[in-house]
C-alpha cells in the first residue's frame, strides 16, 4: 500500500462522508449526543466499521464498474451474498489496512424484474454505452469523490419511481438516490462501557427520538451469534422528481454493528484485542433485514 493510494482513499471517503453527514440528521444528532455525554470528543474518533453502496446490474454499471474505485485503492473481493427474495447480489471488501472502512456493496439482478421494471431502469440507464468509471483518473480523489456524487442518469419521473416502488424499494431508491452514500457503521466495541453493548447503544438512539429497524427484531445476530447489527430507519426527506413533482422518499441511514471476540482469541486480555481478533464479514440473514432500512410502504403483514 504506497502513501499516494491511501491519501487517494481519505480524499474520497471524506468527501462522501462530508455529504451524507449534512444529508442525514440521524449522523449529527447521534455524533452530536455522544459528544455531550462525553463518550467522544469528536467524530474521527468514531471506528467506521463500513460503508454501504447500491448500485444496478446493468451494463457498464453494477459492481463490476462501481468496484473498480477500490480495488485500485487496494481494497480485495472477499465474500459473496445473494438475497433470492429482494433480488440482490453483494460482495464485501477487505481494507487496505485496518484504520480504513470495510465496503458491502450491492446490486439490483434488474433481469430477474418484471418487463415493466426493467424497461424503466432502461429508460434511465441505456445512454450510458460505456463504463463511466474507465473514464476517472482513480488516482485522483477529488475526482473520484465528485464521481460518486453527480448525477449518471436523468432525475426520474415521479411515476416512474412510484412504479418501480411497487416492485422494489431497492430499485426505486437507487434510481432516485443513485451511488450516494447508502450508511456507515457505528462500530460499537469501539466505544466506552455503557456504549459498547448494542443493547445499550440501541437504548440510547432511541432516547434521540431516533427510530430503529425492527424487521427481523431490533438486533440481527448472526447464526454464530459473533455478529450483531442494528440500524436507524432511514429519514424522509423530500425529493424533488423530474417535472418538479415532489414527494418525501428514504434517504440513508445509521448502522451499528457489535462484532465479538472470536472463540479462538477470548483469553487475550481486551487491551491486545484488534480488528483481526473478531468476527469479520457479514451475515445473510443480517443484511437481508438491514436493507429494509430505507424502506417507506407500510409493511404487507
Ligand atoms: C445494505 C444492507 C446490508 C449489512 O451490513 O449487512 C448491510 C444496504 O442497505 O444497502 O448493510
Ligand atoms: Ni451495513
């Protein structure tokens, strides 16, 4: 990992934190409250577990394109996740060293839609004839950074996005929200006693007035009972559509993740435990609930 490549990486990372945090009131009031009970003096010291992007498995898009960004920053291709139901593929991606976020990005299977959605992903998508991506100096982080945030496809219409709702909120927050910024991860083992337990990290977001992602419950514990997570639903905000018709739509979210020493590590003393000592990863059954985090119709059951 040479120097260039990880300033690269920073330059990028905090431009797109520095949008989602003034996007998304859940971050400052969350940042802003451990700063008051003086858990924290400011949000460098907050551990990033990960990130999350979306993005849509059409050609020159999807993660063959979007994943290109980090793995020339030295990021590697770890495990693959499929969500059969929500249609879904993801991968998650390994850091270049260990002060960095992990990345779980995902992908809409847009073949497995019905006609109807695919030819309105279509509309938006088929001008794109090249992979955008072949065109970024991916040395540059300004560059890549203003990349994530301009606008690859038109604004689409209102009834184009409330169709695909229908089908699939993911579509449909993708198609409106595009490569933003989808959550970072509030790494809480990180942080004090009292904070360092989600059951409590949870207890204290709700007393913001925050709302959590209950699909699945609360808390999503992996099968190995290592990984827990939890996350904020994400806020509305009110989107402007295309002919200027408005609408308020999920923007991003919070997530909190535990991750328990490994079984093998459990007698080091807790000042020599690290990253590499704790379950890495992700969890299926997790993510699969955790996406619901943006969702906005009323659920069917
Ligand atoms: C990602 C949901 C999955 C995790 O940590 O398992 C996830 C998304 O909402 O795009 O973040
Ligand atoms: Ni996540």
């Amino acid at each position: 990992m040479n120097f260039d490549k990880e300033k690269t990486l920073d330059i990028f990372l905090n431009v797109l934190f520095d949008r989602y945090r003034k996007a998304v009131p859940a971050v400052k009031k969350i940042t802003g409250s451990l700063i008051e009970a003086g858990v924290i003096k400011a949000q460098e010291e907050i551990v990033n577990d990960h990130i999350a992007f979306r993005t849509l498995g059409v050609p020159h898009l999807g993660i063959a394109s979007f994943e290109k960004i980090f793995l020339h920053q030295g990021y590697k291709k770890m495990e693959y996740y499929y969500f059969e139901g929500k249609k879904l593929n993801a991968y998650w991606y390994a850091p270049p060293a260990p002060e960095y976020p992990r990345i779980f990005m995902s992908e809409l299977i847009v073949k497995e839609l019905s006609e109807l959605a695919q030819q309105l992903i279509y509309k938006y998508t088929s001008s794109i004839h090249k992979d955008p991506v072949d065109a970024l100096d991916l040395d540059n982080g300004a560059e890549i950074g203003t990349f994530f945030h301009q606008p690859l496809w038109q604004l689409p219409d209102l009834a184009d996005y409330q169709r695909l709702l229908e089908e699939s909120e993911y579509a449909a927050w993708v198609i409106y929200n595009r490569y933003y910024l989808n959550h970072y991860t509030i790494s809480v083992q990180d942080l004090k006693p009292g904070y360092n337990k989600l059951e409590d990290f949870n207890r204290f977001v709700e007393s913001l007035g925050l709302k959590l992602n209950s699909s699945g419950g609360k808390i999503k514990v992996s099968a190995d009972g290592l990984l827990r997570q939890s996350s904020t639903m994400a806020e509305m905000q009110e989107a402007v559509f295309a002919e200027g018709e408005r609408m308020p739509i999920a923007g991003s979210y919070v997530e909190f993740s535990e991750r328990l020493v490994l079984p093998e590590f459990r007698e080091l003393p807790l000042t020599e435990i690290k990253r590499e000592h704790r379950r890495e990863g992700f969890e299926t059954n997790n993510a699969d609930k955790i996406f619901e985090s943006t969702y906005i119709k009323p659920a069917k059951d």
